[in-house]
C-alpha cells in the first residue's frame, strides 16, 4: 500500500477548506464568535489529520512488527480537541445559552473534514448540504415558530403589595409564573419578589411593563433573560 496521492491529497485539503469556510461564512454573517477562517481551519486540520492518520496507517501494514497504528486513535483526538473549541464559543447570560449553534457547527465541520480526509466524498458533502440546509433555510423557519421565551422579573414592593396582587397582573398580560422567590427588608420596608415567567408572544413584555408602571406600591422593578 502506498501513501496518498500528492493530487489527491491536495483535492481533499482544498474541499475541506471550502466546506468549512462555507459553514463559518454563515456563521459569521449572523456575527458568531467562531466564523469563516475558524471553521475553514478546523476542517482543513481535520482533513490533514485524517490524511496523516491514514498515511500512517498505511505504513504500518507494510511491516506491521516495526510500528502499529490505530488510524481511529488520531480521529478522535481531533474530536476531542473541537470539543475545548466548542466550549469556548458557548455563553451563558442568565435563563438564555448563546453559542450551541456555533458549537454544533465547529463538530460537525470538524467531522465533515474527517470524512473529506478519508476520502469519503460523497457522505462528507451530504453532511455539509444537510449542515448547511439547517442553518441558511430551516433558520427562517425556526423565525416563524413560536417558542417559550424564559425570563426572570424582579419586583421591589411595598409591604401592602400581596402576592396575590403581583401573579394576577402578570396572568392578565399573557405571562405564566414558573417560580417566586421572596425577599423582605426591614430596614426599607420594601418586599423583593423574584419571579420566573415563560411567555411566547414578545407582545406580553410591553404588557407586562405597562401593567406594572401603573402600580403604585411598585418602587422598581427590572426584567433579565
């Protein structure tokens, strides 16, 4: 068995390099952390480890008593190299995780890269069409689906305010209450509420905010998500 051809080996180190760059150009455009030149390198590594991975195990075919290798060993410390990469670009602000979606990108362009350096061409550009697909066409469907929106109202009270009162007014506005957490202090005399709501329609914040500013006994109030 001999080692890859040099034009081969340049073919597939060019068509990792695309269908990464591809990906991240997507991901850049919507103004990811990890964008173009991230995904094209993680891909064309991974298609150059694959390579190596391969060559090496063609080596050791030709005298397998002088060196062994497990060409699978090589491929899944790529895999896990992506995976401190993929933790880099995920953030958590409060109740919402911003990154997964770039995270899942940097996976999979890494394992389209794997398949390119195999020279599994065909499965390697079915993965980058179906990625692809689900990031430029499916994002404009997802747009449209109505999803539950989690975020966290907190509440500054005067003691008179009754919980009863508080949970009523955000029922009215559209808002489902998950949690209440309570805080009391004497010295103010004020009540913190801390309330967990989940909503669908962006309709019940400005319904939420109206109600609230037209309370009296509400000193301050702020909502984070």
């Amino acid at each position: 068995m001999t080692m890859t051809d040099p034009t081969e080996t340049i073919l597939r180190l060019l068509l990792g390099a695309v269908l990464g760059g591809i990906i991240g150009f997507e991901r850049q455009s919507h103004g990811r952390p990890a964008g173009f030149r991230t995904h094209l390198i993680v891909s064309l590594a991974s298609v150059l480890i694959m390579i190596v991975s391969d060559d090496f195990y063609r080596m050791s075919t030709l005298n397998p008593e002088i060196i062994r290798i497990d060409p699978a060993r090589i491929a899944a410390g790529a895999i896990t190299g992506v995976g401190f990469l993929g933790a880099g670009v995920i953030i958590k602000s409060g109740l919402s995780i911003q990154g997964l979606t770039t995270a899942a990108c940097l996976w999979i362009v890494s394992v389209i890269g794997l398949a390119v350096g195999s020279g599994l061409y065909v499965p390697a550009l079915t993965a980058f069409s179906i990625t692809f697909f689900s990031l430029w066409i499916l994002r404009r469907v997802e747009v449209k689906v109505p999803r539950l929106t989690y975020k966290i109202l907190t509440l500054t009270t005067e003691p008179v305010a009754k919980e009863e009162d508080v949970t009523k007014v955000l029922k009215e506005a559209g808002a489902n209450i998950a949690n209440i957490d309570y805080e009391m202090d004497r010295t103010k005399n004020e009540v913190t509420y801390h309330l967990s709501i989940t909503f669908k329609n962006k309709e019940v914040i400005s319904a939420i905010l109206e109600r609230i500013s037209e309370l009296s006994y509400i000193k301050r109030f702020y909502l984070r998500g």
